[in-house]
C-alpha cells in the first residue's frame, strides 16, 4: 500500500502540468501580497491572479495557509540551494537553517511596507519547524525529550535573532549572523540530548 502511496506522490511531483500550476499560484500569492495583508486574500482571488479557478486551487492546497507554507518551503529551500549549503551533519545544518532564514528575511522584507503586510511568523517559523523534526527523525531523542518542541524553541529562537539582526541598523554580515546564531541554538540541542 505505501508502495502505491509513494508512486502516486511520485508521479504527481513530477507531472509538469501539477508544477505549472502550483507554480502558478504560488506566483499569484506572492504578487497578491505586495499588494495586501495575506488576511485580507481570498482564494477566489488567489486562482483569479494565477488564471486558474478555485476548483483547481482546492486540487492542490486545502486552503491558503498551506499555500503559504508551501510557497515559503520552497523560497526557503531555493535560499538555502543557491548558496549551496549542505546538511551533511547536524552543524552543517543548524548553520544552513539559520543563514536560510537571514536570507529569507532579507529577501523578503525588501521594500520596508513589504515587512508589514507578509506573515512572517506563520510562513517561516512551520518550514524550519517541519526541517528540524525531519533531522530529528534521523535521531532518537532521548527519553523525555519532546522533538516537535526542541524543534519549536528552536525555529523561533532563529527567527527571533534573524528578525532582531534585520532591524539592525549597520548589522553584521548574513554568514556572520549564522554563525551566532548557532552558537546560541546550539545549546538548546545539546542540552536536550543530555
């Protein structure tokens, strides 16, 4: 059965015309939010923006929340490709995660209103949330040891430096950033290991 499950999930991830369109409407939600406060955007106007109708919409997303996070997983990740991070070890990644989340907020917050109207909380904070508990996957936590809230702490502990280093006037570089951030986030890990 989860035989099948993955081929179906398999075939759709590459099936060009289901990338067109999620493609499409993550663009539609992107244009829409240089525009307005994502409260305020409606799916019928998210499928009108992306050409496509609501049912289609509904095919692809349960609502617009998930094509929020679905769009900011994929920015997200392109952030972290582009600058050609790894994950190859739990340093590596923490590291990773943190300059992603600078570069995101950077990227994002391009044009001061722009800071206002996008959600940052509830886009970013699920994506690095959902990365740390695929890393925890790989690692058993140790007994009394909630992954889903190790994993919570620290994605907001991230977002929060990231955020504060962004309202920085005459702030450090991005990688130097990083690189305090993991200092600071690191522990929490390790402590939770003990």
């Amino acid at each position: 059965m989860s035989e099948a499950l993955q081929s179906d999930f398999t075939t759709e991830a590459v099936d060009p015309r289901i990338l067109r369109s999620r493609r499409m409407l993550m663009e539609a939600l992107a244009n829409l939010l240089s525009r307005k406060e994502f409260e305020d955007i409606s799916v019928q106007e998210i499928a009108d923006e992306a050409t496509l109708n609501r049912a289609t919409f509904y095919l692809h997303y349960p609502d617009k929340g998930a094509l929020l996070h679905a769009m900011t997983a994929t920015r997200f990740r392109d952030l972290i490709a582009r600058r050609g991070l790894s994950f190859t070890d739990c340093d590596g990644a923490l590291r990773a995660i943190a300059l992603g989340v600078c570069d995101y907020l950077a990227e994002t917050t391009g044009c001061p209103s722009q800071l206002e109207k996008m959600p940052l909380e509830g886009s970013i904070i699920p994506v690095v949330e959902s990365m740390f508990l695929e890393g925890a996957s790989n690692h058993p936590a140790p007994s009394g040891v909630d992954p889903a809230l190790l994993g919570t702490t620290a994605a907001w502990a991230i977002f929060g430096a990231a955020r504060r280093w962004l309202q920085t006037p005459d702030r450090v570089s991005a990688e130097e950033m990083a690189a305090k951030i993991e200092a600071i986030v690191k522990p929490i890990f390790l402590s939770a290991s003990h």
